[in-house]
C-alpha cells in the first residue's frame, strides 16, 4: 500500500512553508520597487560609441574561477545531469486532462516576458547555465537573472520540456533562490518529470527544509533517478504517514546502500522519522567527524530545527547560508547574519531583511537601542536625523558598536534602503550623502536619491565625488553636472587612488550613452576604456541584445560578472553589459549595476 503523508506530520514538518514561500515570492518582487525601470521623461543623449585601439579584450566566453578559489563553490551531485536511467512505468496520478498543466510553458511569471530567450538553441542556454559560477559579483545582475530564469516561456529548440525547468532550477538553486527553484519546479505535473527533474525537485525540497517536500517524489524519484536520498526520503515518508512498519523496512535497506550505516545522513533520516511521535527513534545527531556540508545534511538539520556546526558552512559558498536564511525552523534572530549574506547576492531584499530583524525583535521581545533590531528601529524613528543617522552608520561601518566584528557594508545599505530615503536631503548632511544615496540605490530607489542631486552639486569636487558617481550611472536622467572638466578633475584624483573605480564609472557611462562631448570621449581614450565587440561572450552578448532577448542578454552579463569581487571586472566587458542591458529595454537594471559598482569599490 502507497503511504500517505498525515496532515500531522505536514504540519509539523512545514510550519507554514507555503505561508512562507508566498511571502517570500511577493518579497522578491518588492525588490523592484514600484514604478522602478519607468522611463524618465528626460531627452536622451545621442549615443556614442567609443572605441580604444589597443584596448584588451578576453579571448572567450569567461570560465568559472579555478579551483582553490577562496569561496568555496556549492558542490551539488553531478549524476543530476548524468543520463537518465531506464524508464520504468510509474503510476499515473488520477488528475483529469483539463486540469493538467502544459510543461512547454513554464514559469511562475511574466516576467520579461514569452520571447525574452528569443530563438536561441537550448542547448547552448543549458549549457551556459550549468557552467555559470556563482554567485555573481553583483547583487543586481544576480536580481535581473532571477527575473529572466522564473519567466514564463516556452521550451526553446533542442532541449525536452522538463530538462529545460531543470537546468532553469538548479541555477537557481546555485544562486541561492530556493524559493524561486521550489516556485518552477512545483510548475510541472509531477508525472512529468524526467530523471533531472526529479533530482533537482529532491535538492529543491532540501534547500527550503521542507522534508515533507520529497514525499510527493519519493515514489517516482527512487524509480527515475540515481540520486542517493530517495532510499532515505521514502522511508522517512512512511514514517511520518503512521506507517512504522514499513518505515522501518525501507531503512534498513537504504542503511545497508550507504558507505555508513550509523553515520550523520542517517542519523538526520532517523531523527526526522520520529518527529510525528510516531516509532521507537530517539536518536542524537552526532557531527563529531562530518567534514562536508550537504544538500541533505542541509535540509534535514534545518527542518529538524537542528544548529549546523558553523565550520560546516565554510565547506560550501554563501548559496547555502542564503538557503539558511528563510529556513522557517531557525529562530529568526539566529538568522539575521544569514540574511544579510543573501541580501549581498540578491536573494533578500530590502522589505525581506526588515522584515526578519522585526520578527526577530517580536519574538525576543526587545528592541532596545543595543540589539540589532532596535538600532534598526532607530534607523526609522530616532529623535532627529543625528539620531538616525548614527544608528544606519553602525550598519554601515560598525561606528558606536561595543563589539567592533565584521560589518557587511553593502548589506548594511541595503538594510537602511528605506530609512535612507526617509530622510530629508541637506547640504548639512554632505558628509553622509555618499551612503544614504547608496543605500537607496542598492534597493532599487532611484528616483528618491536622485533629489540629491543638488546638495551633491553643491559640495566640493573632491568631497562630493563618490556621491557624484552613484548618481551620474544610477540617476533616470543626468541630473548631475557632467561636463568634461568636472569628470577630468575626478580621472585626476581616482586615477591612481582607485583606477578600477574609475575604469568602471567610465564605462557605465559609456555603455548608458551618457558622454558625447569630445573631452569626455577622450578620457575613454586616455584611460583605455571601450567596448568589448571582438571575444566570444562579446559578439554573443552584443548578438542578444541587437535580437531584443532581454534573458539571453541577462544570463551573458551574469557570465561576465563571475568574479568574487568587483576588482576583477573587465571595464570593456562592464561598458558592453550596461550598454546591452540599455539597448533591450532594461536600461534601470542597467543603471543600478552601475551604481552598485560605485557604491562597492
């Protein structure tokens, strides 16, 4: 007889995971605030299109980072893409034809919209998917390629209907995105899904710790696929459906299929059988010797509400932690660092994170000026702007923090986004302008920095320049001087203080067609800035954009972008991206890259 999971047991596992995965869908979208990307009604500049002889240019499309990068890469089982194995019947679920889904249709929204990969081969996009190292440099390219991968579109030539969900899932996956994988893989009849599918809907179910998630799988998974935690899911499902005896058969098989029968994955399965009361298992979960995080470990610790060693985490990269961070067992105070984390790679946004720091002050019942959501609270609703202002600064460099650890400043901007915004431009809070316009930038509110334009206008070149460059890239319009003096006088002074930073402004310029004056065109020139039309990934980036497939367009910038920080971004590459990014309709996505780059270095 096939088990059935009990509502008890899919209470106690999910604890309000479809609550959450609903939550956190209309927070993803929050990260596009609203009227976000709208046409400025300013007149555009003409376009201009530089050149640089000489100018470098890489050789081929760009390659993940060699091994014994400091960031360890998400090691997810390579046998998912591995041939399928044999198809054996599986039976088929009683839903009558007009209430099945189409499978060559897929995504849960519009998006960028149906033709947004255009005509390309899905066996070049499948492809590009599944070598992309991620996460990316920059927090919004990785937003704008999650919005390209969760559109509804069709099946593209070359490629089956469930592969294409897939791939489309798992680099999400690898992103960080486990709502968003959970979100497309749940698009698809589970009668049919393929052997890839069911393996990514495996490590889908974990990346959210939602054990309950694999039962509707169990069954086709262990049939359809070699991935190794169907013996184990199958076996937890009878359990938590109230049938031990056959739990306890199916164990004792999957036991005898892995290297250690008494180890950790074990362990994590056992525990997890008993949590509807149901058995005889009181089991310790013992990490004393487990070296490797994974997926399973992962997701059945969360569920199981467990706290993963911390070294663990440094096995793996920051996806996982962005996992962590929604995961609905944790207590949300022990999440708020995780948070911040998936935040920096695009996984959180603004509404998300203030969201987590109030429910973590509700249930500890403080919010006192010491805790981080207290000084949150402060952010909004201190005495006056100097009171404001000093609790953001504690997020942004640790200033008036008794403990002086690690501050993650980029998170820290976007965590203040809307606290930034509320505060009143003035020419006595100059020295602070630089950050609030950056905070407001780095969640998508462009237009409330923009009206400070005028107290940067009127501070002193020097003092005003890291201010000047986020609005002079991230601005609807130029709003900000931009004469040839006033960006020689920067190249001046950034020249050998912060060339990467310079190199970059220049090219966000460039590739948004904001320079056309002969002095600026020559500062391109000087500095060797260009575009890149002459490699691989720059033909077919370039090749994208001319065809108007905005997700093409996406997912060639991310490949651009795989770098572990902005120092290593080619500038003829960076000026290509945003000039692509413009040319097909994505011209805000465009400008907060750019404006991301100048608040980052």
């Amino acid at each position: 007889m096939k088990p059935s999971l009990s509502k008890r047991a899919i209470l106690a596992l999910t604890g309000g995971v479809a609550l959450l995965a609903a939550a956190a869908a209309i927070a993803q979208e929050s990260l596009l605030p609203e009227g976000f990307g709208q046409p400025a009604p300013a007149n555009r500049p003409p376009q201009a299109t530089p050149s640089a002889p000489g100018q470098p240019v890489p050789a081929a499309v760009p390659r993940p980072a060699a091994p014994g990068s400091p960031v360890p890469a998400l090691n997810l089982d390579p046998a998912i893409f591995a041939s399928a194995a044999p198809v054996e019947p599986v039976p088929q679920e009683e839903l009558p034809d007009s209430a099945r889904r189409p499978i060559d249709l897929v995504g849960p929204f519009t998006g960028l919209g149906r033709a947004a990969w255009g005509t390309e081969d899905g066996r070049f996009l499948s492809t590009l998917m599944r070598r992309l190292d991620v996460p990316i440099a920059s927090r919004w390219a990785s937003i704008t390629l999650r919005r390209a991968l969760l559109t509804r579109v069709p099946t593209p030539a070359n490629v089956s209907a469930p592969d294409w969900v897939a791939e489309r899932a798992w680099l999400l996956l690898r992103m960080g995105e486990a709502d968003g994988a959970r979100m497309l893989v749940q698009s698809v009849d589970v009668d049919r899904f393929n052997a890839k599918l069911y393996a990514v809907a495996g490590q889908s179910a974990l990346a959210n710790a939602d054990a309950a998630g694999l039962c509707p799988l169990a069954d086709g998974g262990a049939i359809r696929s070699r991935e190794p935690i169907w013996p184990m899911a199958r076996a937890i499902c009878a359990a938590l459906s109230g049938d031990t005896a056959i739990a306890d058969v199916l164990m004792d098989q999957a036991r005898r299929r892995t290297r250690d029968g008494q180890g950790i994955d074990v362990q994590l399965a056992e525990r997890m059988m008993g949590v509807n009361g149901a058995g005889r298992r009181s089991i310790t979960v013992e990490w004393t010797g487990v070296n490797q995080l994974t997926a399973w470990r992962f997701g059945m610790a969360s569920a199981l509400g467990l706290t993963i060693p911390a070294d663990l985490y440094g096995t793996v990269g920051p996806q996982v932690i962005a996992w962590s961070a929604r995961a609905p067992m944790i207590a949300p105070a022990e999440r708020l660092d995780a948070a911040m984390t998936a935040a920096r790679i695009g996984v959180f946004s603004n509404s998300a994170l203030v969201d987590l720091y109030a429910q973590a002050g509700d249930d500890e019942g403080d919010f006192t000026s010491d805790t981080p959501a207290g000084r949150l609270r402060r952010c909004y609703v201190g005495d006056d702007n100097a009171a404001r202002l000093s609790a953001m600064r504690s997020f942004w460099t640790g200033e008036g923090l008794d403990d002086k650890g690690r501050v993650d400043r980029y998170a820290g901007l976007i965590l203040t986004a809307r606290a930034a915004a509320r505060i009143i431009p003035d020419g006595d809070l100059a020295g602070d302008a630089a950050n609030l316009i950056g905070a407001m930038m780095s969640a998508g509110l462009d237009r409330k920095a923009a009206a400070w334009a005028p107290v940067v206008s009127a501070m002193s070149a020097e003092k005003g320049d890291a201010a000047w460059a986020i609005l002079a890239v991230g601005t609807p319009s130029m709003l900000t001087e931009l004469s040839g003096d006033r960006l020689a006088g920067l190249a001046d002074r950034w020249s050998e203080a912060n060339p990467q930073k310079l190199r970059l402004l220049l090219a966000a310029l460039a590739g948004l067609d904001r320079l056309q004056t002969e002095d600026q065109m020559k500062l391109l020139q000087d500095h060797r800035v260009g575009f890149d039309n002459r490699s691989n990934w720059g033909r077919l980036l370039l090749r994208a954009a001319e065809r108007k497939e905005p997700a093409t367009v996406a997912l060639l910038v991310a490949a651009g972008l795989q770098k572990t920080g902005w120092g290593g971004v080619d500038s003829a590459m960076f000026a290509t991206m945003i000039r692509a990014l413009h040319d097909v309709g994505l011209d805000g996505e465009a400008r907060m890259i750019a404006a991301e780059a100048m608040s980052r270095l």
